[in-house]
C-alpha cells in the first residue's frame, strides 16, 4: 500500500515538473525580442546542469535532439558557427538573461537565453521566409537596419578574437571587388589604435586606400572604413612637390624661412643656416615666429635693441607687419654685414620671410657714392665752369663754379633742368643772343659731332670762352672759363678747332 502511495506522488510530482517546464518553455521568464515577421513560437530548449530537459516540438525537430540524449555541447557546436558569442556552458546560478545576436547583419534571427539555479531556457528566433539565407533587405526591415545595409562606406563587427562577426552590403561589395574570402577580415587592424589607414590591392592590381575608424564595443569592435585614395594621391603630390621646391631653395643663396598658419617654421632651406647661425636641428624642431627672432637676437643676427624692455613689443610689431606682408627692413649688423628681411603673406595664413646678405651691394653702394663725392668735390675745386647734358637734353651735373657763375642751383629744382631751360636761364646776360643759337643746334644734333668754341660776350661787359665737348651716350658737356676782351672784338663768333 505504501509503495502505491509513493508511486501516487513520483506520478505527480513529474506531472507537475512536466508542466512547470513546459510553461516556461512556451511562456519564457522575458519578453521576446521585437523582431518583424518571425515564427509565431520560437525554438525552445530547457536544459537541466547541461543536460537537455524538454524542447517542444519545432525545436527537438529542427536540431534532432531526444530529451535526456543530448547536451549543451551539441547544441554549441550547431550554433558556434552562427552565433560566436554563443557561449561554451550553459549560465547558471541567479536568474538572469541574455540575448545573442547571429554575425552576419543579414541574418534577422536571434537567441534568448534565460536561467536561474541550474535551468537553462534556450529561445531562438527566426525569421519567416528566406530572408536570412538570401540576405536581402525587406519591406518591414527597421530604420536602422536600412541605414546600416545602405551605407556607401563598408562598416562591420569583429569579436574580441578579431573574427568577422557581421558586415553590411558595402563590405560585401568591397570583398567582391577584391576577391577575398567571404569570413575574412580585408583589413589588418592595429587594436591598439582609434584610427588607422589601411592599404588595399584590388584585382586590377590598383591600390585603394581606406581609413578605419574603431570604437569598442563589449562584443568586440565596430569598425567603419572611409575611402581616402585620392587624399592619399594628393598628400603624395604635395609631398614630391614640397620636395621639388626644397630641391629648388637648397641652390638659392637667399634664406628663406617659412611658417604655416599656426605661426610654427615649417620649411627652411640651407641659405637660412648659414645666414642666420642657427642650428638646423633647432630649426628642424619648427619654432615659432617669436622663438625664432629671439633666436636670432640672441645669435647676434638682428640689430641690437636699444631697449630690452620693449624687445618683446618690437618683435610682435615685426610679426604683426610680416603677417600683412608689410614688413621690408634691412638690418645693419655688429660684424659689419648688411641684412635684407621682407616678409610675404600667402592666402592660405602662411608667412615667407626672405633674408639676403647684401654686404657686397652695400659696400659697393657706398664705395661708388664715396668715387662720386670725392670726384665732385675735385670738378667744385676747378675754377672753369662745367656743366652736362644728357642725350635727352637733360642737366646731369654742374659744379660749384657754373652755380655760382649762372646763379642756378639745379639740385634745388622739383622738375628736371634741360639744355632749353638753361639756354632761357642764360639770354639776359648774353649780349650776342645769336650765339645762343649755336648752342642750341650743338645740343640737339644727334650722333657724332666735332668739338667746338665760341665766345659770349655778357652784359657786364665780361667775356666768357665756352668750349663744347661730346661725351659718351650722346651726353655733352659745356664749359665757361673768363677770357680777357679785346680792345678791337664786338662780337663772338663760333670756331672749330683744326
């Protein structure tokens, strides 16, 4: 009688175990997933420490599985390959869920995973149809799964192997046009950093540059690639243009300094070393504009200041007129050299500064003016008066003699003094005006011509002894010297030497 009894309550407790289970089963512990158009009962498997419990009948069919027979590790091994992240034990312990996703992004399906003490609820969703094995983009896809399939640019998932989990349309493309393996990763990916460029060869053997882009994810990594083949061909062109023109600066004997729009020395060429006395790795280090100029301050290559107060100030004045392009000095040096610095102003915010050592201009300059002064100071100690035209007509020069015998000071004039002017200047102290005349035919006869004289007779009684002289370039000098009048001579006349 007891044993029936017993068997009463065996009965009943596996009954009610049966149903307990079976409730679950039907009516997980969460909500299931909102995904569009799946299978009204999802594929459900219990497992007790492992070991399969119950599974209603879509699933025992679908996987083959017998209650009793089969273990997590065979569901593992059917599912691994669909679901990385599908894990190696069943969870266990205090309740709880998770939900696992396939990695192909055009497989809809997805898993449920619920359990508490050692029961393990396993819920798979699938789509209705063949939209998962065909992988095309349906009418009642989300929002967000349209953006992600349409995206131009190839966008996928790695688990934390680094294994391909999913990839969007544009990825597919990529690994069409390449010839890759479908599972494989295209790109070899530092983990270790956000961004990265990545070099792709087609196979038309072109290459294609991509810029990859990684954020991090409990999963794994997202990553999304940028196409930028043509601002890597254009960074190449600037930088063998860059070269080009550094080839070309390297042979100037002008240093030229120039600096980017942030203010910072970007390019210099060796005349720049030389001229400024600056170390290149200083240089090499792209100082600012300030740090530059106190560089050449303190390596004596800038004019002293008289007020070290106000060197600051008088440095930011400097860069303030370079950066307008306004800045054209030259800089007188300690040791004797001279210094030309013009700065010039780019659109795009840059700033050249020229430097030219024009010591020999310079020094030649001022031994020309020197030859000059020292030669008109020798024509001011002849007593004869002297004065020179050009070809044009125009007074050249003239000493202190002929200012002070004419009363003319040419250099005291605005306009040019010419050959007609100083003939006007000349009549009313010329008592033979005819002579003038002369003069003036002298003046304006173009190409070779004799040397001549004639005589002026003034007003005051006095009588001048002019000599006319061709010089080189059709310039032509006059000059006036006294004679004594004779007693018998009224008039001038005009001769030609023999």
């Amino acid at each position: 009688m007891l044993a029936v009894s017993e068997l009463i309550f065996v009965t009943t407790i596996a009954a009610t175990t049966a149903l307990i289970a079976r409730s679950f089963l039907i009516s997980p512990p969460s909500s299931a997933p909102c995904l569009p158009d799946v299978s009204s009962e999802p594929l459900a498997l219990l497992f007790d420490d492992g070991i399969l419990h119950h599974g209603n009948t879509d699933a025992l069919k679908h996987f083959a599985f017998a209650p009793g027979t089969h273990v997590w590790d065979d569901l593992h091994d059917i599912l691994i390959e669909r679901f990385p992240d599908f894990p190696r034990l069943p969870e266990s312990g205090a309740a709880g869920s998770i939900r696992i996703r396939p990695k192909d992004i055009g497989d809809r399906s997805e898993i449920e995973m619920n359990w508490r003490d050692g029961l393990c609820w396993v819920h798979m969703y699938e789509p209705v149809g063949d939209d998962r094995a065909a992988g095309r983009m349906t009418q009642d896809a989300g929002p967000s799964e349209h953006c992600i399939r349409t995206m131009p640019h190839p966008a996928w998932e790695t688990d934390q192997q680094g294994r391909l989990v999913w990839k969007n349309d544009a990825y597919n493309r990529l690994v069409s046009d390449i010839g890759a393996a479908q599972n494989d990763t295209l790109f070899a990916l530092d983990p270790t950093k956000q961004k990265q460029r990545c070099l792709l060869t087609g196979s038309s053997d072109e290459n294609e540059w991509f810029e990859v882009e990684t954020h991090a994810v409990a999963r794994g990594g997202i990553h999304h690639a940028t196409p930028v083949t043509a601002l890597v061909r254009a960074e190449e062109a600037q930088r063998s243009f860059v070269q080009t023109l550094a080839k070309t600066f390297a042979h100037l004997p002008i240093g030229l300094a120039i600096f980017d729009n942030r203010g910072q020395l970007g390019i210099f060429n060796p005349a720049l070393v030389d001229l400024s006395g600056l170390q290149a790795s200083f240089l090499a280090t792209h100082p600012t504009m300030l740090g530059f100029f106190d560089a050449l301050r303190e390596n004596r290559r800038m004019p002293e200041p008289k007020n070290y107060r106000s060197w600051r100030q008088d440095i930011t004045d400097v860069i303030a007129a370079a950066s307008d392009g306004q800045y054209h000095e030259t800089w007188s040096l300690e040791d004797g050299r001279t210094y030309t610095v013009q700065s010039r102003q780019h659109p795009d915010g840059t700033t050249a500064f020229l430097i030219e050592d024009i010591s020999a201009e310079v020094t030649l300059s001022r031994s020309y003016r020197a030859k000059v002064e020292q030669f008109e100071a020798l024509l001011d100690s002849v007593d004869d008066a002297l004065v020179v035209f050009s070809a044009t007509g125009v007074l050249t020069f003239c000493n202190a003699a002929y200012r002070g015998m004419w009363g003319h000071a040419p250099e005291a004039s605005f306009a040019d003094m010419t050959l007609h002017d100083a003939l006007k200047l000349w009549a009313p102290r010329v008592a033979n005006a005819a002579v003038l005349s002369e003069l003036s035919h002298f003046g304006t006869t173009i190409g070779s011509r004799p040397d001549q004289s004639c005589t002026l007779d003034l007003v005051g009684g006095e009588r001048l002894c002019c000599r006319l002289r061709a010089l080189s370039g059709d310039a032509m000098m006059f000059r006036f010297s006294h004679v004594a009048k004779p007693a018998t001579a009224d008039t001038a006349s005009i001769t030609t030497p023999a």
